[in-house]
C-alpha cells in the first residue's frame, strides 16, 4: 500500500498567532523582531507588511523607513516551536501521525485516513478550512512522500494533491529550494543556472554526488521514493488503542459512560482475541476548546474483563470537565501482557491468589486509595525481628524460604521496641518485675533467653536477648535486653510485643 | 416415644432456622476447625460463616490475645489455599506469629489505611469480594448503619468477616452476628517444670444470633483448641493456717 503525506506550511505562522490574539492587528502592517548582532531584525511580518516589501531578514529601522506607521513586537525564542506542537497535537484528529516540521510546517501520515472525509480533496479542504477559520494561512498538499509533499506546498503552483507515483513528474518544474537542500548546494546550483529540478534531476548520480555531496543525493531519492523517510510523531501511536469520534460533543456523564464502555468493548474484544490482558489503561479526552484530558488505570494482572476495568475507570470519571463538550475519545492501553488462559472452575470454591476476582479487589483498592496501602509479607533470611520479613512485590511472588515457627514470636509487635523499668535478680536471668506504662506486672514465667545478633553488615549495634515473660494475671510479654548485663548501664531493657 | 419426641424437636429446629435467616455453609466454606464445647452454643452446632463476628478488646495484651483467637478462625477457614485480607489503621500484627496459628502469612494480604471512611469503603469491597476465606477490620467504632451495610455485604457473599474493635467507645447494639470477649490466662506446663506453656484464653461469646452465649478457659496447642481441663490447670496453692 503506498502511503500518502499532508505536509501543512504555515505562511504566517507567528504574524497569525498574535492577530487572533489581537484582532485589531489584523487591518494593520506589523512585525515581529528579534535582536541579532546588535540590529533588530525581522523575524516576521504579517501580510499587510509584505504587500509593502517588508519581509523577513530586513532590518527594522528599513522597514520604518518604508513604512512609519509599522508596527513592531518583540519576537519570543521558541513561540514557533511551541505553537506548532499544539497544533500537531490538534491535527491529531486527522491522522494519528502527526510530526513538527521546523521552524513552519506539520507533516501528517494520512495513509488510509483521507476516505473518512470522504475523498483526499475533500481531506485537504476541512483541514484548510479549519485553520483558516481559526485565522492560520496555510498552504498544503498531498503525495506519497514527505519531500515531494513539503515542495508543492511551499512552491507549487496549481495541484495540491500529487496522485501515487507522479512525485517526480510534481517536481520538474520546481526551483531547488524544494528539495530541502543546504543553502551552499542552493547557491551553487543557481550559479550554475540550475533553476529547475529537472535542470539536474536527471544527472548522472555519481556527478551529483561529486559537485553537491551526499545529502544532495538523499533529498533527491526521499522527495522520488526511492529512500524511506522516517517522521517523529509528537504522539507515539500505541498500539492498543482505540478511538471514537462524535458527530456531536459530548458534555453529559452518561454520554461519556456510554463513550468509555463502547471503547472498553471493542479494546477488550480484540485483547480477548489475542490472549492478552491490559496492565495500563488511558483514557483521553479531546475536548472542543483544545484541551486534552486524561485519566489513567492500573491492574495488578493482565486483565480484559470489560466491568472490572470500567469499574476502575468510574472512580476517576467524576473529574472530567466536559466544559463545552468532547469530540473524540481515545482509550489506549500502553502496557499489556499476555494473559495465560484461566481455567473456568465449576464450581464455586474458595478463591486463592491467583484468582482474578482478588486481583480485582487489589485493584479497586490501588486506584482509590494508592497501592502502597497494600502489603503482602514474604519470610525473609534475617533473624533480626524487623528484618524476618520483607514485602512481596506481587500476589504470584513465592519465596524458597520457610516461615519459621520453631521460636516463639508474638502477636502483636510494637512498630519500635520501649524502654522499660526492671528489677532483675541476677545477670542473664529474666527480670522478676518490670514496670510499662505506669503498670507494675510481676513476672511469674518465663522463657529464654534467646540471642539474637544484629547483622553487623547491615547496621552496628548491641545484640539482643530476648525473653518470653508472663505476669500474674497471664498476660505475656516479649521483652529484651540490649547488650551484656551490665550494672553502671540502667536502660537496657525494652519491651517488643505481646504474645497471644 | 422420649426419644422421637427429642428427633421431632431436633428436625424443627433445623427447619426454623433457615426461616431466621441462617444459612447452612457449604462444605468448603465450613470451618474446618474443632471448637469443642464453644460450637455448642451456635445454631445448628456450626460456626455461622458468611456473616460478620464482632471482638472487643481493652487492653493491648487482650487485644494480642483477640488476635490469635481470630488467628485460630482464620487458619480454620483457610485450609483450602483461601486468601485473607487485613484492614486496619495502626497494624501491630506480626505476620510470622500467626503461622502459629496455622495460618500462612504470606496468604493475607494487608490494606493499611488511616482514615476511618476508607478503612469502611476497603472493607465492604473486601466482604463484597466473593470466595475470599476471611476479611478482618480493625476499626474502633462501628455503628449499626455500617454494621449493617457490613452484613448485607456478606449475605451476597458469603465471605465471613471478623471486626476487632480495640477500646471502642461504646458497646452499642449493631447488626454483627456475634460479639467476642477474649482475654489471657495464665499458662501452665505441668507439675514444676518452668516456663510457658501454650496460649490460654478466657473466651466469652456475649451475643450470638440463634445461640447460647457462654464463657470458655481454652487452650491454643500448636494446631488444636481444645478446654482446659482442671487437671491442667495450676491450682495456687492456699496458704494453710498451722495449728499447734
């Protein structure tokens, strides 16, 4: 299939922007300047001021001489840049490739997209009328190439739409600044008196490539066909994606419920299809004013199940504006996976953590709250308390360690251990009372003690040995005490838990 | 003639039971757990699953202590690979203790949250979230609209729930099935051997839908709850007044 290029030039592109935001410069000459070397050059100039001979490149205190009533704005770096991002961001909605063409034009890939306006003519003619209605002046054509597209709409004369395969009969007659050349080669192929590509165009390539080099040669074959040109869209296509124009614009919460659960449908279908499930799911919004929204989902799993995903997306619905309505919704999955095949179970049993409804839950919970709420606990190789256990980072996640069972561990552990008073009979002998929050509890039993070494690789400190403690009324304690017996040292001893 | 008359009663009773609203659970959902004398006190001799079991604790030892007893229930009922999901505020628990319990930790899954509403919206999406073995909250205070709204939850469900409310403000009447009492007793290893033995528990049942509530001394030995007999229990000794 060949594909078709719109390449767009903006004439005025700067000396646009600021009439539609000053409409009362629209009946009157003016310029855009910028410093350079120490002169205030023109950077633009609107078309009024062309029509008086001022034009890019002069110098502004020339065109006050030929014209005093001009008018002069400073010129902001990047405004070219900035302005013809939005644009492409925009043009979106005729193609979903859209490329920046610096410093003056955009660059759509409307390979298969011109038959939905019904014809390429009738493409070019919306695409013409939208700007213009917004005030832009711009020029554009279609080809099967990008270089032959960017030369008939900057120099080309009557047809703007070049048919498959007549790029090169299109630029016979153009002058070799449609080529996209560098300004020397230019210079040089008009002091030749090379006016015309098809002056030189049919030159013996090694010739060519001897007088005007390399880059000459790749102009030439990317305008012809013969060499690929590659253009960097401002939006990546993702692959899963799916779109869903409106003839009318929406601005009712149903309207976009309806919207998000038709794309929801046909997303899901094709990944049921192909055995995937979505990780990640985008929500976009075009709106009329040019404002873009976006509401973004996670799962834990790979999932396609149409209500689960429309139940995370309804959380976050609330906070689209549809203001004066949206035209086009997108909805792209930019991660997905694939899904390995559930067995349908027949009966209904107890769900383990691989079933899907609990990945649902999990998910609920993450895009409600955060799922840095959510924890699960694997064993861990430490004997240090806080460290025997580490955070699983996935419901599948399994370890080859055992939980450990063999030495008593309370129930409840204190997030950091306190400090308590205790009188102790002898050294390494459990205290016979201790005194913890005021509350004097007189200890009747007791186990251990158990040492436990800090991992001196990981952090120093003192060892703790620890004892399981009961008082008079059965209520038991894990206590410890930091480091050696020692008489001088009074803080030694901390509680950590309670045991069930 | 005694005893046909003791059948009928039996039979009756089963069938009115269903008419209040209990459900039987089925067998992979059942607690697989011996209770000993406490299932007596339930209708039907089972412990009601799919419906939602109110602690109450008032001190950090007992809190600990309501824990491992909901520790018990939970292992009990997730004998088959079942999921349990955890919601609190302030989480003390400490995951390896309850494999003493029989319950492996790395099968519960933990939601830490801080704000009550939250900890009440995870909740009843939890209970809602059918097939999950067991959903236990901890959260202070529970009115009867929430408890409410927990039960209906579960009733589709069928998911049991357990709320641990550590110093509740007050004991209001709410919609739970039951409410649980646990606090610790003094263990005992036998005849002068030191050091402790095996979790007790004093563990009273105040309310239970259908039932009889009562009190039990019972004793958690490594996988077993079984009551603790007078033989085992260590008798202080009475200071005995010498003649002569």
């Amino acid at each position: 299939m060949s594909r078709r290029f719109v390449t767009i030039w903006f004439r005025y592109l700067k000396t646009d922007w600021l009439s539609r935001r000053q409409p009362s410069l629209l009946h009157t000459p003016f310029i855009l300047a910028a410093p350079h070397h120490g002169r205030m050059l023109i950077t633009a100039a609107n078309i009024i001021a062309e029509k008086e001979n001022i034009y890019p490149g002069m110098v502004v205190a020339d065109a006050r001489a030929i014209l005093p009533g001009l008018q002069v704005f400073d010129d902001k770096p990047g405004l070219a840049a900035e302005l013809l991002k939005a644009f492409a961001e925009w043009c979106i909605r005729f193609g979903p490739l859209v490329a920046v063409d610096l410093p003056d034009g955009l660059i759509l890939d409307s390979t298969g997209c011109s038959h939905l306006w019904g014809g390429e003519a009738a493409y070019l003619t919306e695409i013409n009328k939208r700007f213009y209605a917004n005030g832009y002046h711009i020029r554009m054509a279609m080809a099967d190439t990008i270089g032959t597209a960017w030369a008939v709409a900057r120099f080309g004369k009557e047809n703007r739409i070049i048919e498959p395969g007549g790029q090169l009969h299109a630029l016979l007659s153009l002058p070799p600044e449609a080529l996209r050349l560098e300004a020397g080669v230019i210079e040089r192929l008009h002091k030749l008196g090379l006016r015309q590509v098809k002056q030189f165009i049919t030159m013996p390539r090694s010739a060519l490539h001897r007088r005007f080099g390399e880059h000459t040669i790749l102009r030439i074959d990317q305008a012809t066909g013969m060499k690929e040109e590659w253009i960097q869209p401002v939006h990546v296509v993702v692959p899963y994606q799916e779109r869903l124009p409106c003839l009318e614009p929406i601005v009712t919460a149903t309207g976009i419920e309806i919207a998000l659960q038709k794309l929801l449908e046909t997303l899901c279908n094709r990944l049921h299809k192909e055995g995937k499930g979505l990780r990640q799911a985008r929500f976009i919004c075009y709106r009329v004013d040019n404002k873009i929204i976006t509401i973004e989902i996670g799962t834990n799993r790979a999932s396609h199940h149409i209500n689960h995903l429309f139940k995370l997306f309804e959380e976050k619905l609330s906070t689209i504006e549809p203001d004066l309505g949206i035209e086009l919704f997108v909805l792209e999955a930019p991660k997905t996976e694939d899904l390995s095949p559930m067995q349908e179970k027949i009966w209904e049993g107890i769900c383990s953590l691989e079933n899907i409804r609990l990945a649902e839950l999990i998910d609920r919970v993450a895009n409600k709250i955060g799922a840095t709420h959510i924890h699960r606990y694997l064993p861990d190789e430490h004997y240090w308390p806080e460290r025997s256990i580490k955070q699983a980072s996935s419901l599948e996640e399994k370890t080859n360690t055992a939980w450990r069972n063999d030495k008593p561990r309370p129930a409840h552990l204190l997030a950091a251990p306190e400090y308590i008073d205790v009188a102790a009979p002898l050294p390494d002998y459990p205290p016979m009372l201790f005194r913890y929050k005021g509350k004097l509890h007189i200890i009747k039993k007791a186990d251990g003690p158990e040492r436990i070494e800090r991992e001196w690789w990981i952090e120093e400190g003192l060892h703790r040995d620890y004892y399981a403690v009961e008082d008079e009324e059965g209520h038991r304690y894990w206590i410890f005490r930091s480091g050696h017996y020692d008489q001088e040292k009074t803080h030694q001893w901390f509680i950590h838990g309670f045991f069930a | 003639m005694q005893e046909n008359r003791e059948n009928i009663i039996a039979r009756l009773q089963k069938e009115i039971l269903p008419l209040q609203g209990l459900k039987l659970p089925a067998a992979n959902h059942a607690l697989q757990l011996d209770l000993g004398p406490i299932a007596e006190a339930f209708p039907n001799k089972s412990f009601p699953v799919g419906a939602i079991h109110e602690f109450i604790s008032h001190a950090p030892e007992d809190a600990a202590a309501t824990c491992g007893f909901i520790g018990c229930l939970t292992g009990g009922l997730m004998r088959n690979d079942g999921v349990c999901v955890w919601i609190g505020a302030s989480r003390k628990l400490f995951p390896p203790a309850l494999k003493g319990f029989g319950v492996d930790p790395d099968r519960i899954i933990f939601i830490d949250l801080k704000k009550d509403k939250e900890i009440l919206w995870a909740l009843e999406e939890a209970l809602k979230c059918e097939g999950l073995a067991t959903v236990v909250g901890e959260i202070p205070e529970m009115n009867f609209t929430v408890s409410r709204r927990l039960q209906l939850a579960v009733e589709q469900s069928r998911v049991t729930g357990f709320i641990h409310r550590y110093r509740p403000r007050n004991i209001n009447t709410n919609a739970c099935i039951s409410r649980w009492q646990i606090t610790s007793l003094p263990s005992a290893l036998g005849e002068n051997i030191p050091g402790i033995g095996f979790p007790r528990w004093d563990i009273s049942l105040l309310k239970i839908r259908n039932g009889k509530p009562g009190a039990w001394k019972m004793e958690w030995a490594s996988d077993i709850l079984r009551p603790i007999t007078p033989f085992m229990v260590a008798i202080p000794q009475e200071q005995k007044r010498k003649t002569g």
